[in-house]
C-alpha cells in the first residue's frame, strides 16, 4: 500500500537527529531509504550518495541535502505536470523518445566506430587540388580586405608625421609608428595578417560610405575626425564582391569539407557492411509484394 512520506522538512529533521556527533551519514542508508517522493516516483539516498562534499558541518551537510532534495522535487513536479497535460500525445512521445535514444546510439556506436579508421590528414596539395576543383564555390559575398587601423588624438601637433608613417609602405616606419603608439597608448587595430571582411574591419572605424566595393576600388587611405579622435585606416590589398575568397583564407574549410567526405564514406561503407549482413544472415524480411 502507498504510503504518504513526511513532509521533507520533518524527514531532514528526522535524518540529521538520527546521525548523532554533528554529522549527516548520507553514505551507509540503503536503496530502500526514501527521502522524498513525487507520485509514483521515488528518491533514494542512494541516489544521492556522493553528492554532498563530506566532512561539512552538520548544518551545512543539511543546507546541501535540502537543495538537492528541492530540484529533484522541482523537476519531477514539473514532469508529472507535463505528462498530464500532454496526456494524449502520449504516442508521439514515446515515438519520438525511442527515435531520439535510436539515433544517440546510433551516433556513439558510428563515433567509436570511426574512431581508428578515419584518416585525419589533409595534405597542402588535397587542399590546393579541392580549391582548384570548386573555385566557384568560394565567391565572395562581400570584399575583403588586408587593413590596418589607427586612433590618435584630435589637433595632435604631430598628427601629419604620424600619417605619414602610417601611409608609408615601408617597414621601418609602420614599426616606429606603432612603437609611437604603443609608447602613448594609442589604439590600433591591425587586420594586415589575413583577409579579414570589410564589414568587419569597418567596425573598429567610424564610416558612413555606402557602396563598399565603389569606395575600395578608388580609395587606399581614409581618415575621419571627431571631436576627441582622428581615425585612420589604410587598405593594403582587397578582393571585391563576387571575386574568388583566396584559397589560404578556405583551408580550414577546405579540410572540414574533405575530412566530412571521407567520414560520409566510411559511414556509408558501415552500413552497406551491416545491411548485407543482416541480409545474409536473414536477420530481415522485406514483405513487399511485387
């Protein structure tokens, strides 16, 4: 016969007087210890054994059980709330339940299986020959740019050599431009490394153009001042809209899309090996008629 268990305040109470020294022995209570039901569901101080730090005081050990009690109370009221409202799916439930628990096996048994047979090298020259083979799927959606960007002081007096160093395309003077800037803290955004997206740099930079691909096909330089800041930016190279993305901007790509391939194929070789197994085996029977 069910019975109705004590309320879980009373059952802590209960608990903690009957570990004695200060301390809640939550490790030695069998399955059969009960310390809070929600209908038929039931929760066990096994379930629990492990879950408080042990060797916290009396009173901390019975703030910990508390808590831990109160969630699990909380989501199996909610549960059981859910299961009576949605009553009537209870088929699709349970479909969609045994799909989910299929394809999560499904995918550890593939993941496992995988495990010492996919090849995970992508040499330089798998990469150069995919690129060249799907060049038309690598056209841009918008330019890109190499950049550098600067942010110094409004009515700086030696704001025109500064830009003038920034401009240069020598070496020597962009390192002393930014050893300057590094000594004065001055901002600098350097995007000159890799093909960044032009939206993307533009962010660091005030810009009201509206037409990129226009403003980079004419300008190499541009600057903007506002009341505390002269803002620089200068384009090294860029690649309009519909141009190819380069190719050393699409490796990483490149060899997700190889690496992809190859486990599609190796999972369709799994299952042709399973299927015909099963088949020689007699393990199915299709009962279609023809």
């Amino acid at each position: 016969m069910k019975h109705t268990p004590p309320s879980i305040i009373a059952l802590l109470a209960a608990l903690a007087l009957a570990t004695g020294c200060n301390k809640l022995k939550l490790y030695t209570f069998d399955k059969g210890e009960v310390i809070a039901s929600v209908g038929e569901r039931e929760l066990y101080a096994s379930d629990i054994a492990g879950m408080i730090e042990p060797g916290l005081p009396a009173k901390d050990s019975l703030a910990a059980l508390q808590s831990i009690v109160d969630t699990w109370v909380r989501k199996e009221v909610k549960t059981a709330a859910a299961e009576a409202a949605l009553s009537d799916h209870g088929r699709d439930i349970e479909e969609m339940v045994a799909q989910y628990r299929g394809a999560l096996l499904t995918y550890k048994y593939e993941q496992e299986w995988l495990g010492g047979r996919l090849d995970t090298t992508v040499t330089a020259d798998q990469v150069s020959d995919y690129y060249n083979a799907n060049r038309d799927g690598f056209r841009l959606a918008g330019p890109i740019v190499k950049a550098r960007i600067a942010r110094i002081p409004a009515g700086l007096r030696q704001s025109r050599k500064l830009e003038e160093m920034f401009r240069s395309e020598r070496e020597s003077d962009r390192n002393d431009f930014l050893n300057i800037c590094q000594k004065n803290q001055y901002s600098t955004d350097d995007f000159s490394s890799e093909w960044t997206d032009f939206s993307t740099v533009i962010q660091h930079i005030p810009f009201s153009q509206g037409n990129f691909d226009d403003f980079l096909r004419t300008r190499k330089y541009y600057e903007v001042e506002d009341d505390q800041y002269k803002y620089m930016m200068a384009i090294d190279a860029y690649r309009p809209t519909g141009d190819y993305s380069p190719m050393e901007r699409e490796t990483e790509n490149i060899r997700k899309i190889i690496l992809n391939k190859r486990r599609q194929a190796l999972l369709e070789r799994l299952e042709d090996s399973l299927y015909t197994s099963a088949r020689n085996e007699r393990l199915f029977d299709i009962k279609i008629k023809q």
